[in-house]
C-alpha cells in the first residue's frame, strides 16, 4: 500500500533463538552449529521466497559472534543464492560485521563470490544505527566488491531495479 523503491528483509531468528544477540549466543554451544547454519539459510531461502522483500540485509549475520560449521556449507549457500535470483531478491553488501565480534563485512568474500559468479545484485549499506556510522567502511567494502569481480552496484526505484552505480 505504500510507494517504497525498495523493502528489505533479515533474518534474525532461527527457530527458538535469536542468533545475532548477545544473550542467545549460549544455543550455539548447545546445537550443532551446522544444523544451526542449515535452518537460518533455509529461512533466508524462505524469506525470498515470500515476494515480500527486495534485498536481504547482512545475508550472514548468523557469523556475527564468530561460531561457523566446520563442515562446507558450499552447496548450502549456492542453492540459497540460486533461489534469491530466481525470485528476484538481491542482497546487501553489510559493513556493520567490522563492528562485531566477526570482524568482517557481510557478506565473506567466499559468499561474494558465489553471488558475483551466479549474477546476483548487490546493494551497499552500513546498517547504521548512529550517524557517524552512515557509509561506514564504504571503501573498504568496495574494494572487496571489486576483487569479487563486481563492476556495478543496484539503485531501486518503487521496488524495480532502474540503473546501476558503476564502482
């Protein structure tokens, strides 16, 4: 009902906890961390799936304290990022990970590459929360767009993507 460019989507909870707050970071020592990762993409691939939402903010948010499967989730991100295409959701490229515990913007250069390599559009945000966090480590972030082979960001207009923004 409202004239939005573009709505974004995330995911933060997985089942009975929510993965990116400090209080829940305990279910991580009690789950299987694969599982963990397996139900949170599922819910990504659920999420685009749904037509409700554009762009999927900080795609791996789920690594925000830094507990990652030991098992390669490599088939697990592919067929997630097939189904964002295929349901024409794009992500977010997330610099606010340099601020948590992870240390890393989100997505990881591996997942990058998938996205670059499967031809899926990127968008660029800080996810800031105060003002002096607006376009936080944009450089940084776009270099490593760069190394991944990207040569252009996403710019919405009423929920369609209209031009690109060469990098």
């Amino acid at each position: 009902q409202y004239d939005f460019d573009y709505v974004y989507g995330s995911v933060h909870f997985v089942k009975d906890f929510m993965i990116d707050h400090p209080d829940h970071q305990d279910k991580f020592k009690t789950k299987s961390i694969l599982n963990i990762y397996q139900d949170y993409f599922y819910t990504i691939q659920q999420a685009a799936q749904s037509h409700l939402f554009d762009i999927i903010a900080h795609i791996d948010v789920i690594k925000k304290f830094n507990y990652r499967p030991n098992e390669d989730i490599t088939k697990l991100l592919e067929e997630t990022i097939d189904i964002l295409k295929k349901n024409n959701v794009i992500i977010e490229m997330n610099t606010s990970g340099l601020r948590k515990p992870c240390q890393e913007i989100y997505p990881d250069f591996r997942l990058l590459k998938i996205c670059q390599k499967k031809g899926l559009n990127i968008i660029l945000g800080s996810d800031a929360h105060k003002k002096e966090e607006i376009g936080f480590a944009f450089n940084e972030a776009i270099n490593l767009l760069k190394k991944a082979g990207y040569e252009k960001l996403a710019i919405f207009e009423k929920r369609k993507i209209k031009s690109f923004f060469l990098i």
